[in-house]
C-alpha cells in the first residue's frame, strides 16, 4: 500500500470514527468542492451522499459568494436548522468541504468544537492528490 492509499484509509477512519463517537452526529461527509463526495460515514448510503454532497457544495458556495467584496472575512461555517436536524458545513484541506448532518438535540457548540478537530486532522491529508484518487475510486 503506498502513501497515498494509506492517507485514503486514515482520512475514511477519521470520519468513520467522528460519526461512530460525536453525540448526536448522524452523518459525515467530505466532498469535493464541486459536490462529488469523497468519504462518507458508513450509515450515509452512497445515493444519500451523492445529494448532501451536491446541496452541501451549493450551500458553502453561496455562503462564500455572499461574502466576496464585504469586507467581512471568510466562511468559517455554515449551519441550517432544520426542524428534524441540523447541517453544518465547513471548509477543509484543499478543494474539499465537510458536511455533518446531527440530530435535533446536539450540542451545536461540541459540533463546531469536534468538527474542528476533525477539519485540523484532515485537512493536512485532504491533498488535490487524494482527492483526485479518492474521487476515482468512487466513480
């Protein structure tokens, strides 16, 4: 297994692992920037990724577009309350985005704060070259 393999098991074992052990996450989602997922909690089925991952690109990208000429600095992170859940949306490594859908009664705060930990953890994989290998492995 070369490196790049090894970073593809390391990144889908991070999201596995914030899904499996956050209270109140349902699921978690990197995608690309254009809204292809590339790893995805294994509770969220592969049609129900391919939708959040289109929604959630759209969502972060007009947050972003809102904001250009401001003057009021970057998108840290997106959040839509739902009445049944909520979705978060951030930004992580280069060209991909993290979507986490939670149940109603999550802690926000504890969300934001572990969504952080996992952004610093895969932002550092999240390389254009995993990417592109991760997205033609889905394909």
């Amino acid at each position: 297994m070369n490196d790049l393999q090894n970073d593809a098991v390391q990144l889908n074992g991070l999201i596995e692992n914030f899904a499996m052990t956050v209270a109140g996450v349902e699921h978690a989602l990197v995608f690309s920037v254009d809204g292809l997922p590339i790893a995805r909690s294994t509770r969220l089925e592969t049609d129900a990724a391919e939708r959040l991952s289109t929604v959630a690109a759209a969502v972060i990208g007009l947050a972003e577009g809102s904001t250009e000429g401001t003057g009021v600095g970057a998108v840290q992170e997106v959040m839509i309350v739902m009445e049944h859940r909520y979705l978060f949306v951030t930004r992580v490594g280069h060209g991909g985005a993290l979507a986490v859908v939670t149940t109603p009664s999550a802690d926000v705060d504890l969300i934001g704060y572990e969504m952080g930990l996992l952004v610093d953890r895969s932002g550092t994989l999240l390389t254009p070259e995993l990417r592109n290998l991760m997205l033609a492995q889905t394909s």
